[in-house]
C-alpha cells in the first residue's frame, strides 16, 4: 500500500523501503505533533511557524501558562492547519488535570505522587474535510 507521507523519525521498513504514514490521522497527528514542538524561528522562510512547547517546561504549572499554550496552539493551527479543528486540550500536571472545556483544574484528579517536573498535554482535534476525530498524546519532562 503507497503511503501518504515519510514517517518520522524515518526509519528502514521491509515493506516500503521506508516507514510511511498510511492514515490521514497519523499523517495530521505527526504534522500537528511538529507544529507543536517546532520552536517560532526555528524553520527557515517562516520565522513565525510553531508553537514552541519546549519553551514553557520551566514555567509554572497554573492556569495562565495552560491557556497561554492553548492560545498559541489554536493561533498556530488555524493559520497552518486550517483543515484542523482544535477542540480541546487536558494538561496533567502536578496538580491533577486541567481542562480547556472547563478552564480551572480538577481537585478530584490531583496526584499527589506526580513527579514535578512531567507535564503530558492530550490534544482533541478533528479533521474537518473527513470529519473524522484523533487525539494526541504529548509527555514532556526535565
């Protein structure tokens, strides 16, 4: 079967060649997953593309900084990814769970074993030409 684009990190496969997106959804998940941690100047002709997600692993687990990342997202998507529908994003921090549906934390999902300095952030998309739902899972640590 031909694939929709090179996978990445590219890796040798029996059966391509090459590994090979073969889904629109895997293909929008990895194009959605470098948006997001392709740092603004980073990419050459285009010093405003990416989110930048690197950039707020020293910053404070709160409100502010998760819906500072959200903004940026949605702006990022909406100009790159117009064929993208950013939904929602849960951040799970050190503090339990903070969702863009509701904007304040969850007390009711705190862990109190969570390690400091981990943050994983699920993102809720749809791609909209196909209607179709995906998800994705991001782990950051120090």
């Amino acid at each position: 079967m031909a694939g929709l684009s090179p996978k990445l990190p590219i890796n040798r496969d029996l059966e391509d060649g090459y590994a090979l997106t073969k889904t629109y959804q895997e293909m929008i998940s990895q194009n959605l997953k470098n948006l997001l941690l392709t740092n603004p100047g980073e990419r050459m002709m285009d010093p405003e593309f990416g989110v930048g997600m690197k950039r707020y692993l020293f910053e404070q687990h709160d409100t502010s900084t998760y819906s500072e990342i959200f903004s940026k997202s949605l702006e990022q998507v909406e100009r790159y990814m117009p064929f993208v529908s950013l939904e929602k994003m849960e951040f799970f921090g050190p503090d339990g769970l903070w969702s863009t549906d509701t904007g304040t934390a969850s007390s009711l999902s705190a862990n109190l074993n969570a390690d400091p300095n981990r943050i994983q952030i699920r993102m809720f998309f749809i791609i909209t030409p196909i209607d179709e739902i995906g998800t994705l899972d991001l782990d950051f640590a120090v």
